[in-house]
C-alpha cells in the first residue's frame, strides 16, 4: 500500500498528537501491507497507473453514490439537514475518506471491480499507443450507417454510454450506469452508513432514499451493456469481413463484447485475461473462437503491455478442442470453480471418499 505524505504544515493544523495516535492505532498492518508487496498471490503486476486510476475510479463513484442518495433523501424525502443538503447540491463529499479508512471499500466484490475498471483503461491507453483516437472513435461511427436501423441505434447507444466514461489517454472516468446491480449494492449501503454518521441523522429516511435509488438503477444504459447488444446485432448481421473482432476494427468494448459472446466468457473475464503474465488465458480464448494465425497474432500485439511476443508456432500449437474443454470450464460460476480447486487439493487426500 503506498504511504500517504502528509506536509508537516498540514500534521500540525491536525493536532501532531492525535496524528500520532492514529498512526499507532495502525502501526500492526505495517507488516501485512509489506507482506503483500513482498508475497503476492498472483503473478499479475499493478503498475502505479493502474493503481492511481483504480482511486481515482473509487473516489468519483462514491462522490457520485453521496450526491445522488442525498438528492434524493433532500428532494423526495424533505430531509432537511446542512450536511446532507450541502452534498446534494454539490458540495465536497465527505465519505470517501471515512470509509477508506474504516476498511469496508476493501470487500472482494468492489475490489474485482476496480480492478477490471483500472485494466480496461490501461487496454485503453495500450490500444491508442498503436492507432489514434479519432481512428479508434470511426470503428463504432461507421455503425451509425448500418442497413439496418436497429444496429445503427444500438451503436448510437454504446457511442453515448461511451461519452460518460471516456477521460484522457491512460486515465479513468467513472459513470454509476456501468455498476452491476450487485456492485451499485455492494457500495451504496456503506456510503449511506457514512452519511448517517456525518450527518447524525437518526431516522429512515437515508435507508428510503438508498432504496429508491437501487430500485431506480439501469444497468441497461452501461457500457457493458449497450457493448453486448450490438456484438448481439453484429454477429447476426455482420459480413464476411466482420467474422473475427479486433479491438483496432471495433473498438476496445465492441471487442470485448464480441469475444465474450463466442467464447461464452463475461466481458470481465476476457478483460482480467489481458492483465496475466503472457496473457496466456487471453491466447487461449481467441485460439477457442477459431481466431486464424494473423489475426490472432495482430490482436495480441495491440493489447500487450510489454514485449511479449505470440509467435505463429505458439498458437498454431495449442490445441483447438483443449482450448475449448479449458475455456468451457471457465464459464462456470465462480464459486462452483473456487470449490473445485479447494476439492482437488492434494492435502485433503482421502477424507471424502
């Protein structure tokens, strides 16, 4: 975990007492953040980018949540109370850092998800290191003049979605559109806590105002989403040409969203796949979708990272009905895989049977 400077100006206005105390009350995770550093689970590697756009993601998207659940507690429940109406008509939040600090932004479900948010944008930044934005940017235009009006309009959509969560090069917006259900769950109740704390408000009507607002969400209106109706309506209506997808053809989430489809993976699993050493799982996908030699090799090179190198031989090598058998497996939920690899270890040895 990346220590937090703090100017010495600044410790002072604090009380250096009570910031001392504080940094005592945590000098025992010392040890477990430099564990995780030195130790790693994985063989994936978080560069600093990754990791300063994976805060910059979680900042605005619990801004965003405090805004919109105090909006609506100020307007449509008539709280009225300074700390909450302030946040409602778009003052500082305030609940980042409390529940930074507290812990419960670190649960399995919001961290997988910054993680795929933080690697998209590193593909992102990968892909328009080869060709240009506004090259990148006429892979979807030139869905706006499709034959068919309802791919046209699903291309529109996804241009849209796109809009709202497209920063600079190598950089990250965040729109509450692309949370899950489960994801706009997983967040949305900690940030209400932390507003009932800030503001001291004792009664319902924060948890009402949370109710209304995950009743209200569309995940419809994602990028994911609006990327997989038109991968739907391409592959339906595409040519020849339009068989085999490539993030310099189709733009990085019409990519991702075609590959998911033949393969049966999820967006996300194809977008973790890029992040791993090799981007070996990532081979193994395309060599399952039946990529031919070229394009399969073409689409490693404008998704690498570093100075990887997929070689004709490598690929032709791996074997088509094995790729398929592992990627088959890999569709399975979860929690069905996790079992599985718990199951088959070796220091369980006959206890089952």
């Amino acid at each position: 975990m990346a220590q937090q400077d703090i100017p010495m100006n600044e410790m002072m206005n604090m009380d250096i007492i009570r910031f001392a105390s504080a940094m005592a009350d945590k000098a025992s995770f010392i040890a477990e953040d430099f564990a995780q550093v030195l130790f790693p689970k994985t063989s994936v590697i978080f560069n600093d980018r990754m990791r300063s756009n994976a805060l910059q993601y979680l900042r605005s998207v619990v801004g965003q949540l405090e805004q919109q659940i105090c909006v609506i507690a100020t307007r449509e429940f008539d709280v009225a109370q300074d700390v909450l109406q302030k946040i409602a008509n778009g003052g500082e939040g305030q609940s980042y850092r409390l529940l930074a600090d507290s812990g419960l932004l670190r649960t399995t479900e919001i961290v997988q998800h910054l993680f795929i948010k933080a690697q998209q944008s590193e593909l992102a930044a990968r892909l328009l290191q080869k060709i240009s934005q506004q090259d990148l940017e006429a892979t979807l235009t030139r869905h706006l003049d499709h034959q068919d009006p309802v791919v046209a309009e699903a291309a529109m959509g996804l241009l849209v979605a796109q809009s709202k969560t497209t920063g600079t090069a190598g950089e990250i917006s965040a729109s509450l559109a692309d949370l899950s259900a489960e994801i706009a769950y997983a967040f949305a109740w900690p940030v209400t806590a932390s507003l009932a704390r800030l503001s001291g408000l004792s009664g319902p009507q924060l948890q009402q105002a949370t109710e209304r607002f995950l009743a209200a969400h569309d995940e419809s209106a994602g990028v994911a989403r609006k990327a997989s109706r038109l991968a739907q309506l391409v592959e339906q209506s595409g040519t020849a040409e339009d068989n085999i997808p490539h993030p310099m053809r189709d733009g990085l989430s019409l990519f991702i969203a075609r590959l998911a489809r033949q393969t049966g993976l999820t967006s996300d699993q194809i977008v973790s796949f890029t992040a791993e050493p090799n981007m070996a799982r990532f081979v193994v996908a395309m060599r399952a979708a039946d990529f031919p030699v070229q394009e399969a090799l073409s689409v490693f090179s404008a998704l690498d990272g570093g100075d990887h190198i997929l070689t004709a031989a490598t690929y032709q090598e791996t074997d088509r009905d094995r790729a398929l058998a592992l990627v088959s497996s890999w569709t399975a939920p979860d929690a069905y895989q996790n079992a599985k690899r718990i199951l088959a270890d070796d220091s369980l040895g006959d206890r089952g049977k």
